[in-house]
C-alpha cells in the first residue's frame, strides 16, 4: 500500500509539474524546493520513456535542488560516510538503484539525440546532448555523493562525444 501511494503521489507530482513548462514565475518560492530531477525519473521509472525524454530535455539543471532532500542522491560524500555502516549499506541500495534509473534514462536522452542527428536534425540533435551535459554538470559537483560525481563525469563526456560528432 505504501508504494502505490508513492506512486499515486508522484504521478500527480509529475502532472502538476507538467515538467516545469507552466512553473509559477510570481518569484515565490515554493517550487524552487521541488526537485527538478523528479519528473523525468518518475516518467522514467513508470516505463513512459517518450515523456521521462521530454521532460529531461526541458529540465533546467542548474535551477534548484536536483533530489529530494530525503533521497540518498542529495547527501554529500561527508554526509554519506557520517551515517551508520547498516544505514550506509542500506541507502547504498536506493542509491544504486536510482543512479541505474537516471543513467538508462541518459542513455535513451543520447539515443533520442542520436537518432534526430541521423534524420538530419542537428539542432534538436544538439538539444538532447546539451541536456545530457548540463544533467552532467549538475552532477558532478563536490557537494554531491563522488558515485554521483561519476555519473555526471560520464554524462558530460558522452555528451561533448556526440556533440563533436554533429559540430557543436
């Protein structure tokens, strides 16, 4: 029961969120505390892969909190380590499984990049792997967990890979 409600939640936090595109702009800031990451995972990980896509490329990376504060992907390296070595075994499995979930999600961002590129649209070519490098950079920061930090390495580099490849 309470993952269905998880769920329930979630999607009616992804429907509200429309993927950021009708974002309150009277300044207030309330939505700067919604993590800006959770739309497309939530897509993601209810396998809609066209709108997860869709909202990752519309996502603003560098605007507020990527995760949930109580999620395992916002804790620091020095925050990880304080825990307790049965809470750190603990949180190292939603850790891994959520870092599974967003570089899949990734990964079909660069096939969708990729595939425009292939059809001989660059510029939308050029959207997709430029999400990718921001997500990246948004990751790899010092402030973030280091498995994280990798993951946003990779996503930068695979980016700037694809990027030469349609001239940036």
């Amino acid at each position: 029961m309470k993952a269905t409600s998880i769920t329930a939640i979630l999607a009616i936090l992804l429907l509200l969120t429309a993927c950021g595109r009708r974002a309150d702009r009277s300044g207030s800031t309330a939505s700067a505390a919604v993590p800006i990451a959770q739309p497309a995972m939530t897509a993601w990980q209810q396998g809609d892969k066209a709108t997860a896509i869709s909202c990752f490329v519309e996502t603003d990376w560098s605007s507020g909190p990527l995760f949930a504060p109580n999620s395992t992907l916002s804790l620091s390296e020095d925050q990880f380590k304080a825990l307790s070595n049965a809470d750190r075994q603990a949180q190292s499995g939603e850790m891994m499984s959520q870092l599974n979930s967003l570089k899949k999600l990734a990964a079909a961002v660069a096939q969708a990049g990729r595939d425009a590129a292939s059809k001989g649209d660059t510029a939308q070519a050029r959207k997709y792997f430029n999400s990718l490098k921001q997500c990246g950079t948004a990751l790899d920061n010092a402030d973030r967990l280091r498995m994280v930090q990798l993951v946003g390495q990779a996503l930068k580099k695979m980016a700037d890979a694809e990027l030469a490849k349609v001239g940036q």
